[in-house]
C-alpha cells in the first residue's frame, strides 16, 4: 500500500484527531491529548497547568469550554479539584 495517506482515511482510523482538528491544536485539543494520556495530570487544575506549561486561567477557560462540549468534566468538592474526560467512544474518548 501506499506509504502516504489521505486525510478522510487517517481521520477515521484516529477519530480522537478529529477533536484535535476541531480545536486547531489549541489549548482544549492539548487539554484533551494531555488527559487521553496522562490522566494523573488531571488530579488538579494547577497539575494539569503544570503539565501543559500555561497558566491556571488558561487552563480553567479551555476546561469551561470543554465541559461545555461535555468532554470534560472537573469534579469539585474538597481541594484540589479533578478533571476527567467524559467517554465518547465515537470520538476516541475512552
């Protein structure tokens, strides 16, 4: 087979790119890459700031915007607060 693939055919093959396309590779689409693989760094908002290497509020923006689209989720309660990604099989959120 061919070594070079088109688009349609490596979205379908990595639908998780598909979120990544749809930010722009922005903060949410690293947010959401950062979460699939290395869920620790969701154990707190300044942990996942930390990890992604920006600041808390930008952080806590792109988590407002992600809940929004319910593919994230922050569990607040006793400090610190969680973040979890919510499963969205189709989408390759698992």
């Amino acid at each position: 087979d061919d070594a070079i693939r088109p688009a349609k055919w490596i979205m379908n093959c990595n639908p998780s790119l598909q979120l990544r396309a749809l930010f722009r590779g922005k903060l949410p689409a690293s947010i959401l890459a950062t979460l699939q693989h290395t869920p620790e760094a969701g154990h707190s908002e300044s942990a996942l700031a930390r990890a992604l290497g920006v600041t808390r509020r930008a952080t806590r923006e792109a988590l407002d915007h992600l809940e929004l689209c319910q593919l994230a989720v922050r569990t607040r309660g006793k400090h610190p607060t969680r973040i979890e990604l919510l499963p969205r099989p189709a989408l390759g959120l698992e």
